[in-house]
C-alpha cells in the first residue's frame, strides 16, 4: 500500500473489495 | 484532387499521413448503413480478419479478396426488427452478434455459420429493454436490461456453436447502466457508466457489485469505453458528449480518468478535445482501441486522438460523395474503419 491524493492505494483492490462487499 | 481530400490533415501540426488508405468496399444493395465491424472468420484450416456491416434489414460478412478488395459471403435477412448495432466479440471466432430494436434495443442475436448443417443461421440470446450491451473476452455478454420495478444485469456465456452456455446475474446499481467496458487483463472484473454519472466495478464471477464512483458534474452522461489496472489504479476512458466547452481545456470528447478503487477517489489523467474549427457540442459517436480514440464528429470528418497525449493526430475530412458516418477500430487494432450511410467502408491503417 501507499499513500497518495486518490488515498490509500492497494495493489489488491479487486481481491480485497471482493471480500469486503455483501455476496 | 481525389487524393488530396484522401489525404489526412493533421491540424495543429504538420501535415502529416497518419492514416493509410488500404482498401474500400460498397454495399450496392444498402440503402442506409447502421454499423461497421470487424470479426476473425476460420474456414478451410485458414483464420483471417473479416469486415462486417449492417443495414437495418441486413448484416453481410465480407471476405479479403486482394490486398485492396473484398467480396461479400454471406448475407442474414433480419426483416421483422430493425438492426442498430453490431456488438463485437473480442477473440471470438465465426461468431458475429448483432443488436436489434426500435429506439432501444429490444433482442440480441448470434449470426454464425453451422458446420453441422453447413447453412449460415441466426439463434436468439436474449429479449428485453435492454440499455446497454458489451462483447467479453472467452465469447461472454454482459447487458443491462429495465422492467418497470427493477433493472437486471446479466452475463451469458456462449458456446462455440452459438447457444448460451450459462447466465450469471450481476447485482444492478440504483441507477440504470448506459455502458460497459471490462477491465483488461483482469477476467473477473468489468466496469460500467450509470445515467447518474458513476462508474461502478462488478466482479463477474460472484456478481458482486463492488463500488460505485462518481465521475463529476462537469462531465454528466459519461460512457465508459476501455478500463484497464495498474499499480493499484483503476484507468478508465470515458467519452462526453454531453461535455460543457470550458476556456482552460475546449471541448473533451475523450478522458482518461484514474480511479483509486480502495477510496473511491478520482482525478483526470488527460483531456482529448475536439481539434480546432469544430468547437462546440460536435461529437456524435466514438470507439476506442487502445491508446486511441476515434470520433465522428457533426461535420462529418472522423477526428483521431492519442488519448494518452491528448492530441488530435489526424482528421478525415467528409467525401464529396458524402460525410463519414461510422468510425470503428479493427479487431485488434488492424485500422480503422470509416464508413458512410450509403455503404461505403474504407479501411485505414494507422
């Protein structure tokens, strides 16, 4: 992860979104 | 004279050929050409890059003949509803699909060749209101359709002899989706634009709705065209027809907007306007193809953008025998193809 002016950016946001959003 | 209006104007720079003519062909027997595509076409052990095009009645595939011909192979009939688009299908092969409709699209159908039968037929896919449709990679669908209650987002995935194999129903954000565009190199994800001005993320396999982004109220009616990740970004090309004129950047057909999709933060990464001598709300359609973008504009030219650069690199200019309609990108970037409502096609390498 790394901090920028678009926030926190996460090289797996797909995989962590996936997990994170209702089924 | 002919070659002179052939030749492309480079407008903010040197005149430059940027676009080759390659090959031209005419439908004698279309009276009003809708849409213009590209599809691979195997037949005989031999794989080769078909042109597709559509009347509001018919759809014809059309087959290299020399380096600068082609002739037509087939022709479906589609007589009880109109055509309005052909829908691509990224590395599909023999397989062409076609949306057809009134003022929305109504039915979606496969145009293919059975070998079984050896006859070229047509097999329905899906009825409905449907809003917005996409060609995936590995021969899948994805479109959004509206009851009066609820909006339904579905993929289907076709097998090889034009059935649908499977369906997954996407979960539908509140607003009705006016486009798709999947996220290349990531085979579960697609992006979407919502009539609300969002860009919304799906993982295709659990049919997840993963986030929704706004785009901004500067640019409203925002239609996504071509998403890709990178470093943890989310990229994605929109177009802005509806796009106010502003001093500091003109008119901006094309934006490539970087989206972090862990906070749902945005910025604009580059403008591609309309070049000069067309301001104004000028755009009528466009496609996009890697770093490049293609527009008709209402002056009938066809304007080229390195979207990455935000540079206009070429314009076609309308014909004498008349303005330029339709502007697509080959399957795999082979060239652009312009065409014109009376059924001509020219094909342009870039």
């Amino acid at each position: 992860c790394s901090e920028s002016d678009l926030g926190l950016i996460s090289l797996n946001w797909f995989e962590e979104l996936s997990a994170e959003a209702p089924p | 004279d002919v070659a002179e209006q052939l030749t492309p104007v480079l407008l903010d720079g040197p005149r430059e050929e940027s676009l080759q003519l390659v090959s031209e062909l005419k439908d004698s027997s279309c009276s009003c050409a809708v849409d213009v595509s590209t599809v691979w076409w195997e037949a005989a052990g031999c794989r080769e890059l078909r042109v597709v095009t559509a009347s509001e009645s018919t759809v014809s595939l059309w087959e290299p003949l020399a380096p600068d011909s082609w002739g037509k192979v087939y022709t479906w009939h589609l007589r009880e509803i109109p055509v309005i688009q052909i829908i691509p299908l990224p590395d599909t092969c023999n397989l062409v699909c076609v949306a057809l409709g009134e003022l929305e699209i109504g039915e979606i159908r496969l145009l293919l060749y059975s070998s079984e039968t050896d006859s070229f037929k047509h097999s329905l896919v899906k009825t409905g209101n449907i809003k917005a449709v996409v060609g995936l990679e590995d021969q899948r669908l994805v479109s959004s359709s509206r009851t009066m209650q609820e909006q339904q987002v579905e993929m289907v995935l076709f097998s090889e002899t034009g059935g649908s194999k499977d369906r997954q129903t996407l979960m539908p954000p509140e607003e009705t989706v006016t486009a798709f565009a999947e996220v290349e190199g990531m085979r579960e994800a697609l992006v979407g634009t919502t009539a609300g001005n969002s860009v919304v993320v799906w993982n295709l396999k659990t049919g997840q709705l993963l986030r929704k982004m706004h785009v901004g109220y500067s640019y409203p009616a925002s239609i996504c065209h071509r998403a890709y990740s990178d470093s943890g970004l989310l990229f994605v090309v929109l177009s802005h027809p509806l796009a106010k004129e502003s001093e500091s950047c003109g008119s901006p057909v094309f934006r490539v907007v970087a989206f972090n999709p862990r906070t749902g933060r945005s910025t604009g990464v580059m403008f591609s306007c309309l070049p000069p001598g067309h301001a104004g709300r000028q755009y009528l359609e466009g496609d996009v193809w890697d770093t490049t973008g293609a527009a008709v504009l209402t002056s009938g030219a066809v304007a080229v953008w390195d979207l990455l650069r935000g540079r206009c690199m070429a314009v076609l200019c309308p014909d004498p025998a008349g303005h330029w309609a339709l502007a697509r990108w080959a399957t795999g970037g082979a060239g652009l193809l312009a065409g014109r409502r009376d059924g001509t096609v020219r094909l342009y390498r870039y």
